[in-house]
C-alpha cells in the first residue's frame, strides 16, 4: 500500500514544489482537483489584472497603441512557448467554439465530403461541425472510438478509408477519459488520406509538449482557462500553419482582419497573415491574464511539467488498484501513462453522488462527467502529492460508508 | 461669443455634475474627448474587477454556479435599463463583430435576397455583411446616404424599393458624422417593405433613451466598452424580440446553447429563447465590467444623460459657428440636436494633424476617422462643459497659429 508519507515524500524531491506558492489559495483547505476545467489563479496575474485596470484608466483611447497587437503577440508567445511553431502561426481571442468555428467554417468552405468528429469528442466540437454541416449540406460523420483509449489512429484510419472527407477535428486529451491521442501518427494517418485534422488542445496545452512544428500538425485551437490559469472565459488561441494561411478565408469578416484597418473604406480587403483570422476588438484585459499564464508556464517548463503530470496520474493509478478498485471504482482513464493527459478518470454507478459527497463533506473538489466519470485533475504547478493521497483517502473513507448514497439525485449543472 | 465663464455656469448647475467623481481621472489634467470610442474607468469598476478576480481564486470551479446566468442577467439590465425590451431578450457576450455575424447569419438563412447596408456604415458591419453575402451568393447592397445626415428613412425607403432585399444593418448613431437615425420611422419603413432592420447601437446604448419595444425595433447588437464604460475590448450584446426568437438559429451552434448543457449529449438541441443565441464559454470577469457600467448608467437615466448630451454637443456647435468656422473648419454633424447622438465631427482638411497637436501639444484627446474628421465625444457622466471649452479655445489656438503643420504625415494606426 502506498502510504501518506511517500506521498509526502515525492513532494518533498519535487523541483515544481516552490509553483504552488505563485498561485492564490483563496480557497482554503479545499483540496481542489479540478484545473482542468478552471486552473488556479496565479499571484502575477491578480497583480496584472489590477494593472491593466488601472492602465485603461490611464491611457484610455491611447492605450490602444500598445493593445492592439496583444491577440498575435501572446499568440506568438504561446506559438513558442508551448507549441512549438513559428512567429505569425497563432492568434488569442475569441472562445474555443468561435475559434473551432472561424477555422473549420473556412476548411469547409475549401474542401467538400463528410466533417468527422468522435461520438465522444467535447460537445461544442461536435455541435459546431453539426451546425456547419447542416448549413453546408454535409454529412457529419461520427466517429465510434474505445471509450478509455480512443481515439486510436485504427479508428481514425478506419474513418477516412471511406473517402470523401473534408477534415477530422479531435482532442489531443480527451476531456472525459484523460486519453492522449498519437498527434503524430493520427496526423500522419490524415495526411496519408489526404485529410487535415484539426487538434483541439483545451485538455493538454500548458501540460504536454506538443512541438506541433515537428511532428506536422497544422491546425489547431485550444482554450487558456485549464493549465494555462487565465481565468473564468478566457479567450481561447487558434493556430494554423502557414501553408494553409492564404487557402483559409475566416467566414467571420471583421474590421481587426481589415489591411489599413484604420482607413475603414471598402470592400473588404482581408490581412495576410494570421491576423486575417481576427474579428472584432479583442478583449485586452483577458489577453494580459493569458499571457501571465502562458510566462508562468514557460518559466516551469513543459518537460518538467510532464514529468510531475505523469507521476500525479501515477500515484491515482496506484492508489486505484491498491483501494478504490475493491469499492467498485474502475479506471477510466489509460494505464499507460504515455497515453494519458494531465486528469485521471474513475468510474462509478454512484459517480454523481460521490462527487457531491466529496466537495460538500470531504473539502475534495473533483469533476463529474456524465454519465459515470469523477475526473481528477492534477495541474503540476500546484497540485501535491499528498492532496491526490489525501483526497482518494477521502474519497474511499466516504464511499465505503455510504455517505455518498444520502445524497439526492438532483443534479446541478456545474460541478 | 460663448465665454468660458459661460461654461463654468452650465457645469455649476449641472444635474450630473456629482457623477464626474464616479469615474477614474488618471488621465491628469488631459481633457478627454474619446470616451465614444473607449469609455472611462468607473471606480466601482475597478473595484468590481478586483472583487471578480479574488472571487475566482476563491471559488475556483464552483463559481459557475453563479457565473453561468450572467450574460443572461446582465443582458436583462441592459435590456430593462437601456434598451426597453423585456426580459429574455437581450444577452451580453462575445464581439459586436461575432454577434452580428450570429445575428445576420441567421437572418440570411430564413430571408433572400440582397443585404443592405450604408456605405458610410462603421466597417465591421459592412465586412460581416459582406462575407456573408460571398458565402451564400447574395447581392450586398451598399446604400449612398448624405454625408452628414444620413442614412434618412427616405434613403432607406429608396434602398427598399427595387424589393428583393433580406435585411437592412444600419446604426442608430453614424461612427462618423453622429447623425442620430430615425429609429422609429426606419424600422416602420422596413416593416412596410417587410424587410427587418438590424440596429448596430454600438453609438447610442447609454446615451440615447432607446425604447426599442415601444418604437417597434425587434432586432439589435451594441458594444459595452463606449458609453457603457466596461473596459476595452468588453463583450457585446446581442437583441433579439422574443417573436423572432423561433424563427433564428445562430450559424455559431456552441455548448452553452445546448438544452440540457452538462449531460453532453448528441446531437445538438438548441434551448429556447435568447440562449439560444450563446456560444462558448462567457468571459465572466469581462461581464462583471458591463454590470457595473450598466448600473452606473441606470443610476444617472437615460433622460438626465440625454439632456445634458444634447447641451454639450448644442455647445461645440455653438463654439463653432462663432470661432472654428473662419479658421475653416466645418460641421459634419446634424444641427438639428434631435438628429445627433453625443458627438460631433469636425471636418478640416488637416483633420489628421490638427488631432495629433491636440494631443501632443494641447493636452487634449480627440479622435481622427479617415478622410478629414475630428470627432469630439462627450460622454455626460464624466464631461465638463468647461472641458468642451477648453478644448475647442486650445484647438481654435493651435490652428490659428498653423502648429499642426508641424506635425507630419505618418499616420499611426489608432488616436
């Protein structure tokens, strides 16, 4: 059995340890396994947000020379520090949806077949394709994928070998299982049909090395609220390489996208570039939380913060087999960690009880996934070793009492 | 001639005069005329922001508890305090440029024909439009309307005529020239065409008493960041009467607007009513702006604000007939005050370099719009008549001496 003091161990020899204090623990005791779905807010970034207010009041219009290149400058910024692409290859803005939106209403309206997207894919992935699909006169192909692996480049392979496809859009870590699809291969299986996939990276930017340049993936969005801790709704970021810049025309034409954008005559006359992606004015105060983020980050290091993700994930693993198993729990997620993102996922009948359970009584707050899942997330840069043990700890105390099974069925919509 | 005397007089006996202190000054001694393009700071803003920021590193996930009804609720304030509309109507979030994308989107899949909008309409209107008409092979109609009254509901009533048109997209108050647009008579003039009118009110929300139910107009986006003073870049919103509600689907189909959100499933089912119209994940700290600005407008009324606009605006006209005129300046804004919003253009052939010495040289921010127009904005919470004074003596000054012949040609992208 693994026991509390190795847990406290392994945060002893962390080289992350000193992260956890560049984070507001507003919160309390709480321990809080939920960054992937809003990260933690960082120390510098209460301190920017204060100034950046403070500079609207200053500036006022006049800000606007420093502001405006803000969307491709923190772009550029995660272009290069966790990306790994070019200068001019991303823009921040918008929401992930509307980011999906911009980037595969152009693939569609340059490339005709099915838009395919996996049955378990987040749904605003899926109900953005079935929106352009519908408008559009396509078929939306979904794709049937192993429920704790998929989607595999098999089953992506198997997708495409029909034919007449026009682009796939896939999770690099599914949100549910925690599953980390092959990005190379499954890119690679792509460009053998002839078919761009499209990498939605909300689940793994800020926590996996993507080195997207290297292994050719060239098109992509993601969000900056999970590991990258920018806050409720920040915006997302959109990449797309530049060889397929001057085929994609963003069908949300606005005057941030506009040459001369300040001359404001007409007709449309669209930027080269990236920033032909852009719409309308960006939201400047977001901006400035993301790039925080993104610097904070940076400065830990992604292998680093791979290292500590996948020994987090390791230690649920373990404690899984070692004692939930026996409760009725089964491991959602892959065991192999080079298959796994940055959350684990634990199945159960009673999932939803036992997450209410576990925030209302146990000060643990994990995630719940419809229709069985508790996802526990582990952000390296402040989750502890010890707050996993503790909160399986918690978790197993509580289901082998039953206290779970006193809560109602009625479900609020957020965790 | 008008003294500055004069000026003091009118700001002594001020109604709103106390709510000047409600605003950030860290502008200094700078008088500021660009608060139609960015509004200022107000210090219950700022407040606001900080409370909203340490409340996400309080509450972390379970925040969205709270978070996820605001652009519903901040949409009602809007509604109810400023646009006239009932509740259920109007909701707060994503770009004017993306709102008007969703909202035209869908009006072009339910209407044919042509897309109209003035050609001396603000840029992103008529690049939306124009997208949108490539997209779905449709004419985009670009109406030529009177430089400085214009667009008139004559001009609007000819457009219509030839048939054939889906929708007209049109601002209540004109970028350039500030010409206030016949709501009413408009709106009355399309029904008669039965042809729907979108008003862009990105120029008049909080300014301009709108009563949009009242007065027939059922459809409308307007941004936050201008009168409304919610900080650059802040979240649009988007009206649409609840009688039209049925008939449009957003082009952009995002998880929030999905019936029963958290269960995730497939496919699509969009919820009833405005919510339909949400898209991604709302930028909260940014909705917190918008309240807080809504409120502050609520509590000065439309009424109070609107008298004192119309007084303001009734001054630099004034100020020009007797001292910008024989330095040959002339008004591109209506002189009728029932026909102008809460600014006024200014036209020069030296329009540019007379606004860079006005802030260089004369502490003064105006703002330039391409070709020849000096816009003085006056928003009334925070605008002195003194302050018009001023700046128009420190202009008269500046321009008789030639001083911004100085100044060269090189025009920065923004004032």
């Amino acid at each position: 059995m693994t026991t509390r003091a190795e847990a406290l161990a392994l945060d002893a020899a962390d080289p992350l340890a000193g992260f956890r204090d560049r984070f507001v623990h507003g919160d309390g005791a709480r321990i809080y396994l939920d960054g992937n779905s809003l990260g933690r807010l960082p120390v510098a970034t209460r301190e920017r947000l204060r100034a950046g207010v403070d500079e609207w009041g200053e500036r006022l219009v006049t800000g606007w020379h420093a502001w405006i290149d803000a969307p491709r400058r923190v772009g550029d910024l995660i272009g290069e520090t966790l990306l790994g692409v070019e200068p001019g290859e991303v823009l921040v803005g918008d929401s992930t949806t509307v980011d999906l939106f911009k980037l595969c209403g152009a693939l569609t309206a340059v490339r005709d077949g099915a838009l395919v997207v996996p049955l378990d894919e987040f749904p605003t992935d899926r109900y953005v394709l079935q929106g352009l699909a519908e408008a559009n006169g396509r078929e939306l192909r979904l794709l049937e994928s192993d429920p704790v692996a998929g989607p595999t480049a098999a089953e992506v392979d198997r997708a495409l070998a029909g034919g007449d496809v026009a682009f796939v859009v896939l999770s690099h870590v599914n949100y549910r299982s925690g599953a980390l699809a092959d990005l190379e291969e499954i890119t690679a299986v792509g460009r053998h049909h002839g078919v761009p996939v499209v990498w939605d990276l909300c689940h793994s930017v800020g926590v996996v090395p993507l080195e997207l340049g290297a292994r050719g993936a060239e098109l992509a969005v993601g969000c900056t609220y999970k590991y990258l801790n920018a806050g409720p709704g920040s915006p997302a970021f959109l990449y797309v390489a530049r060889a397929w810049q001057p085929r994609l025309r963003s069908p949300i034409q606005g005057w941030f996208a506009q040459e001369d954008q300040f001359a404001m005559g007409h007709p449309f006359a669209r930027r080269d570039g990236i920033e032909g992606f852009l719409a309308g004015t960006p939201a400047i105060l977001d901006l400035a939380a993301v790039e925080e983020g993104v610097k904070l980050t940076g400065e830990a290091g992604l292998a680093a913060i791979r290292a500590k993700s996948v020994a987090l994930t390791e230690l649920i693993v373990e404690l899984h087999d070692e004692r939930l198993a026996s409760l009725g729990v089964s491991l959602g997620s892959p065991r192999d960690s080079a298959r796994r993102g940055s959350h684990v996922s634990l199945r159960h009948p009673d999932a939803w009880p036992i997450c209410r359970a576990l925030i209302e009584q146990a000060d643990v707050v994990p995630d719940f996934r419809a229709p069985d899942s508790i996802r526990l997330g582990v952000p390296p840069l402040y989750t502890r070793f010890v707050d996993v043990w503790d909160a399986v700890d918690r978790m197993c105390s509580l289901v082998a009492r039953g206290e779970h099974e006193r809560i109602g069925s009625d479900r609020s919509r957020v965790t």
